[in-house]
C-alpha cells in the first residue's frame, strides 16, 4: 500500500518548516511568493490530500470571506486614491454584513495558471476584480476563474458583455470636461491620456471627439499625450517638456488626479496663473483633487465608495444565486468645477 505524503514530506523537500508548509495549504499566514509556488507545486507532486477536518476548516473560513483582486493599471500603489475610494466602500459594506476581506494587488499578470493567484482564488467564496485587462493571458486568467467556479464582479471595462460587471460612463466625462474648455474659449487643450495601450484610451478620446464636433471644432491628434506612467513625477516631466517646446496651452484635461498635480506644481512653478492663463481638470477625482491639492482641482466624480458597495451587494446576490442573469452597472460622470477651471 503506498504510503500517503505528509506536511514534513513537503517540508524536507521544500527545505521549510512543517508551520511554513501548513500556512501555504490553509492560508492562515502570508508566505512568500516563491515559497508558496514551491510547496505547492511538491504538495500536488506528491499527490497530497488535506484532513477533511482541515479543508472543512477552510470552508468554514471561505464562507465568509471575500477577495479583492487588484490588476496592474500603471498607477503607484501609494499613489491609487482612486482604489483606497473602491475599497472604503467594499469594506463599509462587508462590516455591515459581517464578512471579511483578503487582498492582493500584482503588477504584472504574466501567467493565466499563476498557482498563487488561482489558490487564492479559490480560497475565497466571491472576488472583485479591479481593472480588468485586454489581452490573452487576462481572457485566459478569466476563463480560469469561470472553470473554477468562482463568483465574481470586474470593476472596470470587459472585454465580453457576459460577465457581471460595474464600469464608469468614462465617454461622458472625457466629453464634459472637453465642453466646460472649449465653452470657456480655451484653444490649446492638451489632453494626458493613460499610457498607450490601456482600454479606456477609446472611449476618453470618443468623449473628446464628440464635444468637439458638437462645437464644430476640429479635433487634434498632436494634442493628444500618451504618458509613460501616471505618477506626479510623469505629470512634472510633461508639463516641464510642454513648456520647454514653447507649446502655447490653456487648458490641460489628464487621466487622473496624480498626473494633474504634478503638472499643476510645475505650472505653478514657471507662474501660470490657474486658471486664467490655463485651467486644469483631471478624469479621475478623488481626495487629492478635492482635499489635498492647492488650488483644488476640477475633477470628474464617479463616486468610488459607492462603486465598492455596488460590487459587493452585486457579487453577494450572485453568491446567494438572488442574481442569476448576467447584469452591470453603469456609474454616471459627474463634472464638478473647483479651483482650476
């Protein structure tokens, strides 16, 4: 009769200790990346069965919890205002109805079998996925999701209607904000877009379009700036290599409140006048627009906190099976005028 692997089995060829290698197979505690990988990739080698006892343990624990997964969007993660809004709300929520939260945040989503991100995964009863991508390894790290039988919400833009989902009208606010400058007798407008690539690009320059055509305006596609990253200091280098081309501007409309900062300081520091010599209004509001920044920003509000409770009241009814046909929400724009505009 063959005999059974064991936890000290894994841990002897892991090189760990047996606590290491339980805290891989139940998730009490945080382990590393590559120690995770490799204890479960000797655990499935060895053909190793959890207790009974243990996996009801971890069903137990699931029932109760939820998952918040975070894909890459270009955005430093202390800088992400936007997401620490979404998870205000998500957390507001679960307190309420008494379940929990685990959390992951990757910068790159490099393989759809990732053992790490499909263990934790399937360690939840429900996941919210925050940025959803546009390429094959996202549609295949999805699929994976499905076959596994995992409920779940995106936030953000699919890539197929089929799935339960909460998105932002982001063509109306790329419109409202074009409309508020161009009403307002800008002609320069230089619009900071996301890096080049990102699946919302299309439907912020369709908003951008059709308010200069309202207006019967003719669009400028040199006018239009893919930013490398979106971070303050990004904002800073634009505005700085703007205004060392001589580039006449009075008006600027960015992707989010980070990049609209970083060029509000630099403006500010070659003595633009905001906002008579140039307004300034970010795509994506938050508190940095309306707290941190001097003078405060104009911003479109989506109304984040709300977005988290959403998702969660949308993903417990899918788990409860009270939402059974594929449904989204879509979260209006809301243009709000402070300071720079």
């Amino acid at each position: 009769m063959e005999k059974k692997a064991t936890l000290a089995d894994i841990a002897t060829l892991a090189g760990v200790s047996r606590a290491t290698v339980s805290y891989v197979l139940t998730g009490r505690k945080k382990v590393s990346k590559e120690t995770t990988e490799k204890v479960l990739k000797i655990a499935e080698d060895l053909g190793y069965q959890q207790r009974k006892s243990v996996r009801a343990g971890k069903d137990s624990v699931k029932k109760n919890l939820i998952g918040l997964l975070v894909l890459p969007n270009y955005v430093k993660p202390e800088e992400d205002f936007f997401v620490f809004a979404i998870l205000e709300g998500i957390q507001k929520r679960l307190k309420e109805v008494g379940f929990s939260m685990a959390y992951s945040r990757i910068n790159q989503l490099e393989d759809a079998n990732d053992k790490l991100l499909l263990s934790f995964a399937s360690s939840v009863s429900g996941l919210i996925i925050l940025n959803p991508g546009d390429d094959q390894v996202y549609d295949d790290f999805i699929t994976n999701i499905k076959k596994m039988k995992v409920p779940h919400v995106l936030i953000g833009t699919p890539n197929d209607d089929n799935t339960f989902y909460i998105d932002m009208d982001i063509v109306s606010a790329a419109y409202q904000s074009a409309s508020a400058l161009l009403l307002k007798g800008c002609n320069n407008i230089y619009y900071i877009d996301s890096p080049i690539g990102m699946k919302q690009s299309n439907q912020i320059l369709r908003g951008y379009k059709l308010a200069y055509e309202e207006q019967e305006r003719l669009w400028d596609d040199s006018k239009l700036v893919h930013v490398k990253g979106t971070s303050f200091e990004e904002g800073m280098r634009i505005a700085e290599e703007l205004i060392a081309n001589g580039t006449k501007i009075d008006g600027i409309i960015t992707s989010n409140d980070i990049l609209a900062r970083g060029i509000l300081n630099t403006l500010q520091k070659y003595k633009y006048k905001i906002p008579e010599s140039c307004k300034i209004i970010s795509l994506g509001g938050g508190v940095v627009s309306s707290q941190i920044s001097f003078p405060k920003i104009s911003s479109i509000d989506y109304n984040p906190v709300e977005i988290g409770i959403e998702a969660i009241d949308m993903l417990l009814e899918i788990i409860s099976k009270k939402r059974m046909r594929v449904t989204h929400t879509l979260f209006p724009a809301l243009l709000i005028e402070r300071e720079t505009s």
